[in-house]
C-alpha cells in the first residue's frame, strides 16, 4: 500500500455520526502476543478458499480475499487464527486488495470487472462501483495513491482511477506509449506507485515487463531490467523505498530489484524462494517480513482444496 499525502478521511466516507459509533465499539487496543520473530510463519485458509490477494495495515492483521465468492477474511499475524469479516455473495470475486489507513478495504473484482469499498471492522459493503462491462476484462489488482484507488485490467489496456470518497468519478486512463496489449494473455496485474510518487509501476505478467506509468497522460515507459531478462509470471508487487518486490507466480519465487530514482531501470538484486511456495500470488509486507498467499493455480481449485500463507524474511 503506498503511503499518501492526501487522502480523504473516513469521515468523509462513512458520515460523522457512524464514524463516532464506529470508534466507540472498536477502540480496544491488540492483545498481548509473543514478539514477532516467535510469530507463525504459515497459517492455513479456510478450504476452497481459492485465495489471490493479501493486504495488511498498520496493525498485525492480514486480509485475504476469495475468488470463489467475493468474502474476506482476516488472520492474526500474531497467532495465525483468523475468520470470515465479509461474506461476499455469489457471482462476485475478491482478487487484489488495499487497506487504507482508516480501515476501509479497496477490492479489485475480478471477471466481474467491479471495484468495492468494504468497511474492513464491520464487513459492511460501503460502495460497488462499476469499471468495466461485464465481459472481456479482468480487474486484478489496485493500488491507493492520493486521492484514488488505482485498478488494473488484465484484459484491457487501461487503468482506472476510483475515487477515496463519496464524490467524483471514475477516471479512465489508457495506456499508451511502450504498452503493447498481448492478446489472449494476462497483461497489467499487480501496480505500485513509483518511488517518486509521481507516477505508477505496472507489470505486464505476459510476456513480463515492468512500465512506469505517467499519471497525467497515461503514457507507459518500459522499465529497463539490469540483471535479468524479464519477470515472466509477475503478479503482485511491493514496493518499500527504491525497492521493488515482484512475485513471479509459477515460478514459485519473489525477484527483488533497486530501482533508480525515476524508475526508469530497475537492477536485480536477489531472488527469494521457499519450500512452502505453492504458485504464490501476491504479496504484502508487515516489519521485516512479506506475507504471500499460495494460490497454488496448478492444483484443483475445489471447495477441499486446502490454503495457506506464509511469510519470509524481507
């Protein structure tokens, strides 16, 4: 999640008074637990979860979103227990995630070509909005910066722009420049904000390459790759300062990379991998760990299929 500047508050969303009611119910501050490095490094999902994305805030909680039926759940990093806080409905999908810092979850819908807003402590469906037609598009993963919430489609060239409060439109933005749409191919997925916080990074998981994205004009600038030829099978990405994290899901590996200052060429630094790997789709950082959710899509995704998430040292 990328840290913002300006960003509209949670009263400006849900309206003072459940706002006032909203913090008198959930000021209880976190349980005692052990210190983080005796913290679990895997926790298992609920089965048939069929996981893809992972966020998590300020505090200890992770939020996992299901494809299956749109619900999320939330586990306790501390301890590893979690449950269900939004139920999701049929016909909907829950595939990448942000949590903002006054508790609302931005949710990128998938084959339903939907963003929602949920109320990440009650579970309430605060929003929907509708990015897309309801076939030929994918909305795959979203990133908060500024006052918007910004959503990739992996079918469409375009990023869309969801506002971080109860007024404005939807901003269309479509990527021109060095983008090149692979037909019949998973293109943009998982987006960053740029170090500068200017613009956005996008990967292009086919054929895998990284683009700096202008705001303004949506114009797409390849990244340079210094030390490896692509990120085939880039999906979420995670960005701390000048360092960029790109999850590289069937290759069961996470690639971490120094960009420069404008993030016009990113030089690779190392690999990470795991035994516990199980085609991991994306990412979200907490301390000095990344959690990473398993989507194992070279498994059957059946209600028994079981899931986890694991964590690895940053």
């Amino acid at each position: 999640m990328t840290r913002n500047d300006v960003r509209p508050s949670r009263r400006a969303v849900l309206g003072g008074a459940a706002v006032a009611a909203l913090a008198a119910t959930a000021g209880a501050g976190p349980a005692r637990a052990a210190s983080p490095a005796a913290w679990p490094t895997e926790f298992p999902l609920p089965d048939g979860w069929l996981p893809e994305g992972i966020t998590i805030g300020a505090r200890p909680y992770a939020y996992l979103g299901s494809r299956a039926n749109g619900a999320v759940y939330r586990a306790d990093l501390r301890t590893g227990e979690g449950r269900v806080v939004h139920e999701g409905g049929a016909g909907l999908a829950a595939v990448g995630l942000k949590l903002d810092g006054d508790g609302l979850l931005y949710i990128a819908g998938g084959a339903g070509g939907t963003a929602r807003i949920v109320d990440a402590r009650t579970g309430v469906l605060l929003r929907t909005h509708r990015l897309t037609e309801a076939t030929g598009h994918f909305v795959n993963d979203v990133v908060l910066h500024g006052d918007r919430a910004w959503f990739t489609d992996s079918y469409g060239p375009v990023l869309y722009g969801v506002p971080r409060g109860p007024r404005g439109r939807v901003r269309t933005l479509p990527l021109t420049g060095d983008w090149e749409q692979t037909p019949d191919g998973i293109n943009a997925n998982g987006i960053v904000a740029t170090p500068d916080g200017r613009g956005l990074i996008v990967v292009r998981s086919t054929p895998g390459e990284l683009y700096r994205v202008s705001l303004g004009t949506g114009r797409a600038t390849r990244i340079r790759l210094v030390g490896a030829d692509d990120v085939v099978n880039g999906d979420g990405l995670v960005r701390v300062g000048r360092t960029l994290y790109v999850v590289q899901n069937r290759r069961n590996l996470v690639s971490v990379w120094d960009l420069d200052a404008r993030a016009g060429r990113a030089t690779l630094r190392r690999t990470i991998t795991d035994p516990r790997f199980d085609v991991p789709a994306t990412a979200a950082r907490f301390g000095d760990r990344l959690y990473l959710v398993n989507a194992r899509f070279t498994s059957p995704q059946t209600p028994e299929t079981t899931f986890t998430a694991v964590a690895v040292d940053r």
